[in-house]
C-alpha cells in the first residue's frame, strides 16, 4: 500500500535504499548537506509507521484500508468542526470488530491517510481518557 505523507527513507537494519532516498531532494538540507533534526525526526517517524502498517497488513491482509474506511465513516457521522481524538477513532474502529494491529502505530498511517484525504486536520494535543493510558497526550482532530 502507498500511503500519502508517509516516505520510506534507509532502513538502518539492512543498509538498503527506500523509495524516498531516491528522492532525496524533497529533505532540506543543512549548510553541511545533512538533513535537519527536523527532518530526520519525521523520517524516523516515518520509517516506524511503515514498517507498523505493512507489518499490519501482512498479519492481517488488508487491516489498513478496513482501518481508514471503518474509520472515514464514523467521521461523516459528525458536522464538519466537530473536534475528536485519535483515541476515540481507534476505539470506534476497535469496537466495530477490527482487529488489534501487532503495533498500535500503525495507527499513525490510517490518520495520516484521513488527514491527506481531507477528512481531519490536526489541531493539537488533549489527554486520553482511558485510565490505562496515564493521562497520555493523544491527538486532537478538528472533523472537515
């Protein structure tokens, strides 16, 4: 699966190029021609939630697009400027007889995906609501 926003750079593990290192233009480079923190941040995060939702997809083929259809169609079900939380678009999913992905940042690509095709916006942080989840920061997503 090609996910939108989501670039595969060098898998330090195997040394080997990816699609985005091909393409190494798109990074901003630095005076000394390294990629900024910023940037190698973002391709590590990027990097992770691949590898997640392939690893998704091979345990259970398909899980990601289930995840984003189960998921664009609990969104439609609120006004546009209606604000939600990963967590709660997680737990629809859950709840509606998705599996569990072996990663949960697997998730990071079904959100990215609704995020590119118009579905969210990001608008910060808010804490969960799951008492097991400590208070942890989770995102806030404003509904388009």
């Amino acid at each position: 699966m090609n996910w939108p926003g989501l670039a595969r750079h060098t898998d330090p593990q195997t040394s080997h190029q990816t699609e985005s290192m091909k393409q190494q233009d798109n990074f901003t480079l630095d005076i000394f021609g390294e990629r900024s923190a910023a940037e190698q941040a973002k391709a590590l995060r990027d990097d992770g939630i691949y590898k997640a939702v392939s690893h998704a997809d091979q345990v259970a083929p398909g899980w990601s697009d289930k995840a984003f259809e189960i998921s664009a169609m609990y969104l439609n079900q609120f006004d546009a400027g209606s604000e939600t939380t990963s967590e709660a678009i997680r737990l629809h999913a859950e709840r509606s007889g998705l599996s569990h992905p072996p990663d949960t940042r697997a998730w990071g690509a079904v959100l990215l995906r609704l995020a590119k095709a118009n579905k969210i916006k990001k608008l910060g942080w808010t804490t969960a609501q799951d008492p097991k989840a400590h208070c942890r920061p989770v995102t806030l997503w404003q509904i388009k």
